[in-house]
C-alpha cells in the first residue's frame, strides 16, 4: 500500500527529494563496490602466470662455462632443482636429462660414490655420460629436454614435458645431441 505523503510543505518536499538522492548513491555505490569484487575474483582467471621452474625455459650459462664445470668435476653431472634435470657431459657435447625414473616416475638422483645416477624407488641404474639404462626395472633411458644456444652463447634448457626427446632404445644415440663441444 502507498502511504500519501502527510508533509505537504516546501522542506517536506526537498527532505524526500534528498532521500531518493541518497538512495540512487548508496544503490550506486552498492553496485559498484559489486563490480570491483567480481573484477578481483575473476581477472586473476585470464592472467597468464609466468612459469618458473619445471616447464619453463631455464638459462644454465655459457657451453664454455658448463664444459669448464665439468673439466672441474671429473664430469660430474650439474643439477639444475627448479628444472629437474641434469646437464650431462654426454659424448661429444651436452645433454639435459629430465631427472624423472622411467620406470614409475620418481626423482632421480645422482650417486656420486656409484659414479650413476640411482633411483631410491626401485633401483633403477642410469649411465653417467648418457643416462640410460644400466640397470633395475626402468624399461628405457632418462628423457631430454631440448637445449639451445642464444645469440649470446647462453645455453637455454627447455623443460617443457611435453616436448621432451623420448629416447625408447636403450642405447646412446648421437642424433639426440643437440650442443656439441
Ligand atoms: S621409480 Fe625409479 S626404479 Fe621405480
């Protein structure tokens, strides 16, 4: 039911003009505090995060500066955490070796009393120079991911897993060099 307004003087009829006003504000406001929440929650969805880490594409230094490290090393494979993978003084050059078991996918680590890399899993057995299979149940070699060198002679790992070299012999191939010495 719509009540008649009682004040019929001039003050009555600016209080509820003011009113209304106040009304059509706090309604605006109201809604546009709605939109800046919904803004936050859903912007976040289209932002694109930088990958780090283990999909991204990592700057391990120089060839030069890798092959000196390995010179110093007795070739000791250099471990790269945020990658997950292992710069192998392959034959001939350099490789990145997905430190992922073959065999049920765990993190592979290197022995360095073993002279290998050993998986703690099952015992998986992979070979220093070229990380395949030297023993244990994994069915083929560590994968690699693709490296490249930059114009400016920086070595770039690419760790993307989806776009690895599955190696499925488990022999070392001289084609899945990609950085010669
Ligand atoms: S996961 Fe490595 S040996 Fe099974």
């Amino acid at each position: 039911m719509i009540r008649p307004h009682t004040d019929t003087t001039v003050a009555g009829l600016i209080g509820r003009i003011k009113r209304r006003q106040l009304l059509r504000v706090g309604f605006l406001g109201a809604t546009l505090l709605a939109l800046t929440e919904l803004t936050a929650i859903v912007v976040p969805f289209f932002r694109v995060n930088k990958i780090l880490g283990l999909g991204a594409k990592i700057a391990v230094g120089s060839k030069q500066s890798v092959f000196d490290q390995f010179k110093a090393s007795n070739d000791t494979p250099i471990l790269n955490v945020e990658g997950k993978f292992f710069l192998i003084h392959a034959p001939g050059g350099v490789v990145a070796a997905y430190r992922k078991c073959t065999h049920l996918g765990c993190t592979v680590p290197w022995n360095a009393g073993e002279d290998q890399f050993h998986c703690p899993c099952h015992g998986s057995l992979y070979d220093k120079h070229t990380a395949v299979v030297k023993g244990g149940p994994a069915p083929k070699p560590l994968q690699l991911f693709h490296i490249v060198a930059d114009p400016s002679g920086a070595l770039i790992v690419d760790t993307n897993p989806l776009n690895v070299i599955d190696r499925q012999a488990n022999i070392w191939n001289p084609k899945d060099l990609e950085i010669t010495e």
